[in-house]
C-alpha cells in the first residue's frame, strides 16, 4: 500500500514537472516565432516561456486557493476541477468523510455505553483528575440530589459534602466501600465506592442500600425479640424448676408450680409454632389458583374454634351474604384458616367479657370477597396501627402476654393475604373497637 502511495505521488510529481516544460517550450516556441518578426528571437522566446509558466502557476494558484477555502467549511462537496487539485480536494474529500464516520460511530458506541451505564440500578459519576464531575447518571443523580446538566464540571466535594464521603475521597484507600447516609436531607443509606481508571481519573458507585439496612435491622431485632420472648418463659421454668427440687411443698403448691410450668411450657410451644408458620410462609411458593375451598365450611370452622376459644364469655355471631352460601376462595386452606383464625382469636382475647363479636363474609358486587373480624374491645390509637403486622410489636405488652399472644399474628396474617394477592385493613377507634378485614381479590373468588 505505501509503495502504491508512492508510486502515485511519483506520477503526479512526474506530470506537474511534465506540464511545466511543456508549458515553457511552448511559450518559448511562440515568442521566438513572434521575435523572428522583429528582430529579437531569443529574448522574446525566454519572455514567452516565462509568461507561459507564470500563466499555469497563477491558475495552479487560484485553484489551490478554491481547495483552501473548502477546505474551511469541508461539509460542502469537493470543488469540481480538473488536474492535481480537483484530485486532492477529491481524496480530502473521502478521508473528512471517513474519518466523520468514524466519529460518528465512536459517537455511537459511546451513547450506547452510557445508555447501559444509565440502565444501571447503581449510580455512577465520572471525575477528571482534578475530582471535578464531567458525567452523572440519572440514579446518581437521584442518589446526591444532583443535576445531570447543570452540576457539570463542579469540584465533587463542593456538591456531596457528607463527612463520610470527603474524609474517605481524601483518604485515597478506596479498597472498600463506604456508607453514608444520603445527601440533602435523605432518609436511606448508599454504599459508596471509588475506582481508579486512566490517568488520575475515578469513578464513583453508588448504591441504594435502604432495604437491606431495614432488613439487617429488622433481622437483629427479630433475633432480639425471640431471644427475650424465649427467656422469659425458661426463665420462669428454671425457678420452678429449683423450686420443685430444693424445697418442700405441699400437693397444692406443687400443683399449682405445675400449672405455672405447664403454662410457660404452651407459651413457648405455641411461640415456637408460630416462627415456624411464619418462616414457612416466607418460604413457599405463591399459591395457586386452582385449589378452592367452600367459603361455608371455613366460616363453620371459624365459628366452632371461635365459640370453644370464648367459652360464652362473648356473643359472636359468624354471618355470610347470599353470595357467601356458595362462595369458593382459592388458595391454601390451612393458610386461610390460619389468617382467619388469628383474626378471630385476637378478637376474643382483646374483647372484654359480654362485648360482642361480629365475624361475616361479603361477596363484592365488583368481584372478590370481604372477611372481616368487627369487635368492641379496648380499641387502638391511629399512630400503632401502622406497625401492628410488624413482628413482636405490641400496643400492650404485657396484656398480650396475659392472654396468651406471641405477637406474630398479625404478621402470620399479612403474609397470607399477600401471597394470595390480598389486603389487610384496619380500622379503629380507642373504647370502640376495631375492625379488621381481609379483602380477597377477584381472581381468587367464584361461585361454587
């Protein structure tokens, strides 16, 4: 290829210089034909040849001059001229628009890598060597309260000023990631994270990592929670237990001891039962719609459990609509049951003795079902009823205690209702009661 280069330049170096002596012999020709005529054929003939050489180098001129002003605004096309020139300004021409196409496919792959940048559930932000910002993307954007435009080329710790952050930009060991609180008055957590690229530039990741704080502490305080539910009945178990070996009692006493023990043994089993309802709950798959269950039979069950948990110390009534005589809901019956049943339970509990009970079923007019659990207990205050599925989260520890709750109820009900695609509400008044129903969506609902 480079011979072939030179070999062309050689050629049109040969013809310029071919077309100058020509170009001379025939002014020469002409002025010694015209010197003959009067007397001075030499002179005239070197006169002719150096006005004709003059002629093609002032045209050669103003052509180089055409090329020189295209090429000021080569978006135009090539002029179009005969000879050397229009053969440059031709192959100018090609290498403008090819190395346009180049820039335009760089152009091209480089919108498609910030395109996937920006496809990112991460943020990132690019800093030149001087940590000043010369991209943001839209999450990191969001993540620093930044604007994308507007905040280009600012010093980065002159828009992120969280302690944190500057001290470990600064520090220079970017080994590890760092967590921060998020800038401008934010409520989460981001998880930072520095990389060297290039000369002297970085980049800076950062990740939303709110829910897995939340979820870290929810997970210590659950383990918090079942350790000191646990420990309270061992405990008590442990005392009764010294109590039975080292001192003398009576029969009554040591009945009565017993009782106490047997008491504390129930409510760990029945804490225990419910952690593993729960966790197999959260463990399994959502369940499917083609196992339907009589609403009539569940409300029987509810009734029978409710009636023997009360023992006439309520009056209950258990009521279905019309539609709910020959209702089917789908799903995992003993799910139901269990979400129902805690419903029911809790009622009782927290019911005083002759207040009344009102559980019903009603079969939507758009679709779907309503179960609901109405009391007239001691009622709520509106700021807990946010946090009551909330796991071990009590208004009144020790009166759940007493009458026998592990707080995971509610929780155990949430989770039903919402692997069956459902909503849990709640509704109360302090010394009025509280209602709480299950709705049941469309899909799940049918005639039987």
């Amino acid at each position: 290829m480079l011979a072939s280069r030179v070999e062309r330049t050689n050629s049109w170096l040969l013809s310029r210089v071919s077309a100058r002596v020509v170009t001379a012999v025939a002014g020469g020709a002409l002025g010694w034909w015209l010197g003959q005529r009067v007397g001075h054929p030499a002179l005239l003939a070197l006169l002719g040849a150096a006005a004709a050489v003059l002629c093609l180098t002032v045209l050669d001129t103003l052509k180089g001059y055409q090329v020189l002003d295209w090429l000021r605004t080569p978006e135009a096309n090539a002029p179009e001229m005969p000879g050397l020139w229009g053969e440059v300004a031709h192959r100018v021409q090609r290498v403008v628009r090819q190395r346009d196409q180049l820039i335009a496919e760089e152009r091209r792959r480089l919108d498609q890598f910030l395109s996937g940048i920006q496809a990112s559930p991460n943020g990132v932000i690019l800093l030149d060597d001087t940590e000043h910002i010369t991209w943001i993307s839209t999450v990191a954007a969001d993540h620093f309260g930044l604007d994308p435009t507007r905040d280009l080329y600012q010093r980065v710790t002159n828009l992120i000023r969280q302690p944190t952050f500057v001290q470990y930009l600064q520090a220079g060991d970017y080994r590890e990631p760092v967590k921060c609180l998020m800038p401008r008055g934010g409520q989460g957590f981001l998880s930072l994270q520095v990389c060297r690229y290039g000369e002297g530039l970085k980049l800076i990741l950062s990740q939303d990592i709110t829910e897995r704080e939340r979820s870290d502490t929810m997970r210590r305080d659950f383990v918090a929670n079942v350790s000191h539910e646990i420990r309270t009945p061992l405990t008590v178990l442990n005392g009764f237990i010294e109590t039975l070996g080292s001192l003398p009692l009576t029969e009554v006493e040591r009945a009565r001891v017993i009782t106490l023990m047997a008491q504390q043994a129930e409510r760990m089993r029945s804490l225990v039962a419910d952690l593993l309802t729960l966790a197999q709950i959260e463990g399994s798959p959502r369940p499917s719609s083609d196992r339907w269950i009589k609403v009539e039979a569940l409300m029987q069950r509810l009734e029978n459990d409710g009636l023997g948990l009360s023992r006439g110390r309520h009056p209950m009534s258990f009521s279905t609509d019309g539609g709910g005589q020959v209702a089917e809901i789908s799903g995992v019956e003993s799910e139901w049951l269990s979400a129902m049943g805690n419903l029911v339970s809790n009622a009782v509990r927290y019911t005083p003795d002759g207040a009344p009970i009102d559980v019903r079923w009603i079969t939507l007019p758009e679709g779907g079902g309503e179960f609901s659990v109405r009391d007239s207990g001691i009622g709520i205050e509106a700021e807990h009823i946010p946090r009551l599925t909330e796991r071990f989260y009590r208004v009144d520890g020790s009166r759940s205690r007493e009458t026998g709750g592990t707080g995971l109820g509610l929780s155990i009900v949430k989770h039903v209702v919402q692997r069956h695609g459902g909503e849990l509400r709640v509704t109360s008044e302090p010394g009025k009661g509280s209602t709480f129903s299950l709705t049941v969506p469309a899909a799940r609902v049918r005639p039987a």
